[in-house]
C-alpha cells in the first residue's frame, strides 16, 4: 500500500485507521509525505519539527514513512510532482495506492497541494502509466467505499496528536475532532468510527 499526503498529518487524519488495520493485517504500508509542512509556521526549524512529528505517527501506524521536500503551498501539477509519484512507485509496486480526492473533496480539506496530487494520481490511473493497481482517494466527498475503523480509532487518533506542533487544543479537543472526522459517514449508527474512499473505478 502506498499512501500518498501533500503535508504531514493529512493521512493520519483521514486514512489513519485504515492505513493501521493494513499493517497489523500483514500488509507493507508506506506512508509518502510530499512536504515538510514548513509553512505552517514561522518557527525556525518547524520543517524539521515536523519530520519528526511524522515518523512518530508512521510508527504508530505501523507504517514505512517516505519524507519528500517538495514545497509546502506549491505543489501544483507538472513535471516535479510526476517525477515524486514515479519514483514512490517505482519503490514501493504497489497494489494500493492512496491519494486525496482531486474532484473537490470534503470542505475540511480545501487546499491547492491537495487537488495538486489527486489530480496527478488520476492522471496517472487515466493513462496506464500505473498498471494494475487500485487508486482509492480520501477525504472523498462522494465516497463509495467505507472502512469500520472502529477497533484502531485509539491508534488513529495517536497518530493524529503526533503532530504535537500543529495541534491548537488540548489532547482532549483534538480527540473529539478525530471522533467527529471519524463519524461523518457513520450515520446514527452509535459508536462507529469509519473512513471514506472513493475507489477510482
Ligand atoms: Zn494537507
């Protein structure tokens, strides 16, 4: 499985539970971070901070973590990006590929980086430079695949306070948000926790 996020902690956040259900179940995950994060603040090494804050989670998970320096706010399509999913390709042969939904995903996810790389990896599965694999995108709007993340939603929501520079509330607050994330396609279902996918068919 090769799960692609535009910044640290998209993935925890959005795929978390699903990406530690793989790697528990005998699966070889591998987590690619496209950027550093740097410009979520100004500190001086928040870059570095960051890295860090990412290997953390992949541990949590379970997962390799793959850190690329493309630019945080500038990954936009084109010849550098292609050249990134290439070689996380060529590395890793996937059988799954994860990636944002480039069709305009869920409110909570508005960001130039992140339609950037949906839309690189659609291109990629249009074109058949990726053969045989199965493209499933997070943060779906529209989603046709869900995944009962009920019995990780701990290890998930470990993953996403990895990210110890970026959270603005405490533990508990941050808690509740990942519940809620977890919980948007749920339905009144009590005490399910789930993720979304749409599985590119
Ligand atoms: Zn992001």
């Amino acid at each position: 499985m090769l799960a692609i996020g535009p910044h640290p902690g998209d993935l925890e956040l959005f795929a978390g539970g699903t990406l530690r259900l793989l790697s528990q179940n005998g699966s070889a995950v591998t987590l690619a971070v496209l950027s550093r994060g740097e410009q979520a603040t100004n500190r001086a090494n928040i870059g570095e901070i960051r890295a860090r804050e990412a290997e953390q989670a992949a541990t949590i998970l379970r997962a390799e973590l793959v850190q690329l320096d493309l630019p945080d706010g500038g990954i936009r399509p084109g010849p550098e990006l292609e050249r990134a999913l290439d070689e996380l390709w060529a590395r890793t042969r996937p059988e799954l590929v994860l990636a944002f939904d480039p069709k305009g995903p869920t409110p909570l996810a508005q960001n130039p980086d992140h339609l950037a790389l949906g839309a690189a990896v659609l291109a990629r599965a249009r074109s058949s430079v990726w053969r045989g694999e199965r493209i499933y995108f997070y943060a779906a709007r529209q989603p046709n695949v869900l995944v009962d993340i009920t019995e990780v939603l701990q290890e998930k929501l470990n993953a996403v306070k990895a990210h110890r520079s970026q959270l603005l509330g405490p533990d508990w607050a941050v808690d509740s948000f990942g519940r809620f994330v977890s919980r948007l396609y749920s339905g009144r279902v009590p005490a399910l926790y789930t993720e979304a996918f749409y599985r590119l068919v």
